[in-house]
C-alpha cells in the first residue's frame, strides 16, 4: 500500500484508513490522547471527524504525535 495512506479508527465497525493529501486539518485531544481528522472541503464536526487515539491506532498516534512536537 502507499504510504501516503494512514489507519484512522474504525467507523461503522469497518477498518478505514486515508489519504493524508487530503488532511485539512487536524485537532489534538491531550486528555483523551486522541487526534481529530477533518478531510472536508466545508468543514467538521467532532462527530463527522476521523478519530485516532493511542490506544488503538498507535503507529498513526506516533506518526501524527510528531508533527505537534
């Protein structure tokens, strides 16, 4: 698989992942350890947003965890 592409937490009990060109911007959580993904045009909500969490999907967390460094 390309490596442009990043494992998001599940949605509707199906794996998803995504293209990160298509990122448009991204919340951080430090209670929660968890990051907010928004891939559309007009906007998000937290409840329309990606979600990755340390718990379970720590590779991407890690990869995302370093931008905020």
């Amino acid at each position: 698989m390309a490596n442009n592409f990043i494992k998001v937490n599940r949605r509707d009990n199906d794996d998803c992942i995504i293209n990160e060109n298509f990122i448009r911007y991204i919340l951080k959580n430090e209670h929660s350890q968890c990051f907010y993904i928004c891939t559309k045009f007009d906007g998000c909500t937290k409840e329309n947003m990606f979600q990755v969490c340390r718990n379970e999907s720590y590779e991407t967390w890690q990869k995302l965890h370093k931008i905020f460094e």
